[in-house]
C-alpha cells in the first residue's frame, strides 16, 4: 500500500514537473479567499495546489513566454458568480484580471505577477442572433471563430480579427483589427450594448444607458473598467459566395510591392482587404472580397500587372470557411514579442522599406511580418475621439511578430522598432497587440482620448480594482494631446 502511494506522489511530481514549476508558498490571506470563494462560487475553482487542472488553466495562455502564478483561476458559470468573485477579491485584497481567450501577448490575462485572481470567462459562450434588428448577443468567453459559425448560419458577418481562436471579449473592446474593417469598421465600432459587472460588484445590464462608459469600452474595454460579460454586437448581411486570395511574390519583390500597394491602397473597393504577410524569404498576399471571383478580378487586375505574382489563385466559398480554413497553427502555444505600426496615408516610403529589409535579411530568430489594408476604408471615415479607438486616417496596420526569440533577438527587434517607428511610421501603435516595453505606451495607445479614459476609469473603478501593467490607470500627469 504504502509503495503504491509512492509511485502515485512520483507520478504527480513528475507530471508537475513537465508543465510549470509552480511556486511552493501562498499567496497572502490565501486560506481566507478560498474560504470565501469555496463559499459562494458555483462554477469551477482550480488552485494552485491542484496541480494538474490549475496546468491547464496556464496552458490557455497563448504566449507562454511570460507565465504568472495566480492565487485562483475561477470559472464563473452566471454574472452572480462574477459578483461575487469581486466580492471576496476586494475584501481579501486581491487585484482581478477577466480573461476572454488568453491571448493577451504580455499575459496580462493573469496579471502582471504572481497572486493575481483570474476570472476566465470559457462558461460564458452563447450567442444570440437577431436577424430583424441585425444584431448579435455574444457572450465573451466565446471565441471568434464561434461568432464567425453563429452569423454567418444566418448570412451575416461581424468584423474580428485575422485570428479565428482570440476570444471575443478582448480583440472586440480593444479595436479588432481583421478583414472585414475596411467595409464595417473595426470590432469595437460596432459594439451597440454591454453588460458590464463593476468594480463594486454591480451589475450594468445596458451600457448604452452610461454613454461614457460604453464610448470607454469600444477600443479600451480591454484595460480595466469592468468584467463585461455579454457584448451586442452590429452586424451586416453578405453575399453568400466570398472570394479569398493568393498571391504568391519572391522575396526580392517586397520593395516593388509594398510600392504598388501604396499607389493603389486607398482606392481598392471596400469589398476588398489585402494582408501582406512576409516570412523568411516567403512572402505572399491573402485577401478577402465580398462577392465572386468574377467580380473581383476587374478590381485587381491593374495590381497584378505591376506587382507581377509568382502565381495567381482565387477560392469562392462562405465567409466562414474562408476566415477559418488553414487556420490551426493561429492557435499553438508558444514564445512570442509583437510590434505593432501604423503606417500613414501615403503608405510606408522606400527609406522605410529598405530600412525593413535591413532589419529582416540580419534577424537571426523565426518572425512574420504582417501588413493589412485600412485605407479607402470604413474605418477611416470614422472620427479619432468618437470611440475610445483613436487610431483613423492610416493606410496600414503592419505588425512584427518574433516566434521563440532569443534576448538577443529581443534586443534587435526592441532596437529596431523604436527606430523604426520614430524615422517611418506614426507615433501611435494598436492596444490590442500590447507590449510591454513600449514607451510612453498611454500615448501611443490612447493618444488624445488618454485623459478622458482616465477620468471615466476613475468613476467607475475609482479603488483601481482592475489593475495592471497598462491598465488604465485612475489618475495620470501624462498629457497626450499633441
């Protein structure tokens, strides 16, 4: 008996020791909050003594580069569940953090350090469509790809992201930058209605009646004013034949490219999005069209006359199976740093492609640089301070992506990109793809709509309950205005 409880302990340490070293010591008052959770939570509660479930709780985090050890993870399965999670938080000391998807790049889904209490939202996933009022109820533990299935089993879309498995709750209130913007406008434009659980545990069962509030939410719901737990969404009747896009380039094309794409960027019909993505000595164009092959190419054929593609593919299916198709390598887990641009109206200049080439002929680790098309677009024709998502008038966003780099990789890339940025891009960069080494990030994040979010995060989180990194914070001598 006594060898067989042996072999059982070796088994869990060994299992232990495969996933994460979990810290031995507890968090303060840790005994006190698992009284009060073990109280009143209905749903799921994993700890960290519960080693192989509370694993899993980490292994959600995409980027498994930063790993916090968080008292608790719960898994509220109704909002009084999440009332009272902030209860026992608050009255034990806990700061809180609400994680849709775990796909935060600097893992602030956990905290910002050990003994943060982790609210995952996974048992909030129905939707709801109205196709009368062109609306959809999401619940934010759903993912993308479940809201692309839900809207589009009705013939409708709802802008997302590039990435299918991002949960809802994050990329819709910090911006969604995807292949639908350019007609729709970014995710965040379209969140119509919240219901928000606060920081003193009240519930906002219609944000739209707190105008601040959801102004806030739509491009910083993200960073810190709530729990929100149900978003309605906008959403919009499409063609049932879409076209998707393959242009295939070498790697010596990118300057003439990135060139053409400048000429014809804001002009492209806004059926049309183009992403640039550009792998070591591999780049290719994908693109999304709302409507058939037929009609698409007239739109495209001057482009592909002076970019001359290595080849030329077209695919007509529904939205969803073009959103979604090859799409599982967006969702492995591992090692990752993002740097986000925003590149102005005139597109990217041939010092700054050269520049870019520089950067990615000597970088030594694994990276994917994207480049999706905003000019010409919906998202454009929106004002910089209607919404909390001040970023409007570009003709890109690119983003640089380092897969399981190296300190000095870091290092290069760090170095490169504020370069970079200060020579040839704007000052501003995308909230969603948060970084934390970014400086004067509240600016280039927020920009002119900084001191607002900060006076409205000081009235509805005025204790900073739901704190980290960059949240935002309740009181602030930065000034963004230019």
């Amino acid at each position: 008996m006594i060898s067989y409880i042996y072999i059982i302990i070796l088994l869990i340490e060994t299992i232990h020791a495969s996933t994460y070293l979990l810290p031995l010591s507890k968090c303060p008052r840790e005994d006190s909050l698992r009284k009060c959770l073990d109280q009143y939570i209905k749903g799921t509660l994993n700890y960290r003594d519960d080693f192989l479930v509370y694993s899993a709780d980490l292994e959600v985090e995409y980027n498994q580069r930063i790993i916090h050890f968080p008292v608790a993870f719960i898994h509220p399965i109704d909002v009084l569940d999440v009332q009272n999670a902030i209860k026992c938080g608050i009255e034990l000391d806990y700061p809180i953090v609400a994680r849709s998807g775990g796909h935060s790049y600097e893992g602030y889904g956990i905290g910002d350090k050990d003994c943060y209490l982790v609210v995952d939202l996974v048992n909030f996933n129905k939707t709801t469509i109205n196709v009368t009022s062109q609306t959809a109820i999401i619940e934010t533990g759903n993912k993308l790809n479940s809201l692309y299935y839900s809207v589009n089993q009705y013939g409708f879309a709802s802008p997302g992201g590039v990435c299918p498995f991002i949960g809802v709750g994050g990329l819709i209130t910090g911006g969604g930058v995807g292949f639908l913007n350019r007609k729709f406008g970014f995710s965040s434009d379209n969140i119509l209605d919240a219901q928000i659980v606060l920081a003193n545990g009240t519930v906002v069962n219609n944000a739209k009646k707190y105008p601040e509030l959801l102004w806030a939410i739509r491009g910083a719901g993200n960073a810190g004013y709530g729990i929100i737990t149900t978003l309605t969404l906008r959403i919009y009747p499409i063609p049932k034949v879409v076209t998707s896009l393959t242009f295939i380039y070498d790697w010596d094309q990118i300057p003439l490219l990135i060139s053409v794409m400048n000429q014809f960027g804001n002009n492209f019909h806004q059926n049309l999005t183009l992403l640039i993505s550009i792998v070591k000595f591999k780049t290719y164009i994908d693109g999304i069209y709302l409507g058939s092959a037929d009609e698409l190419q007239p739109h495209v054929q001057e482009f592909i006359k002076l970019t001359k593609p290595k080849s030329v593919s077209y695919s007509e299916n529904d939205l969803y199976n073009l959103l979604t198709r090859s799409s599982e390598s967006f969702n492995e887990t591992g090692s990752f740093k993002v740097k986000s641009f925003f590149i102005n109206s005139d597109g990217l200049s041939g010092k700054g492609v050269q520049h870019l080439m520089k950067f990615i002929e000597s970088f030594e680790c694994e990276f994917r640089i994207e480049i999706i098309l905003l000019g010409g677009g919906r998202v454009n024709e929106i004002m910089r301070n209607e919404t909390a998502f001040v970023h409007r008038g570009f003709m890109n966003h690119m983003v640089i992506k380092a897969v399981e780099p190296s300190e000095m990789c870091l290092q290069n890339l760090e170095f490169f990109s504020h370069y970079f940025q200060q020579k040839y891009t704007n000052y501003e960069s995308y909230q969603n793809l948060i970084d934390r080494q970014l400086d004067n990030w509240q600016c280039r994040y927020y920009r002119e709509n900084f001191e607002k979010l900060v006076e409205i995060k000081r009235k509805y989180d005025p204790y900073n309950v739901f704190h980290w990194n960059q949240s935002i914070p309740i009181n602030t001598e930065i000034s963004c205005f230019q």
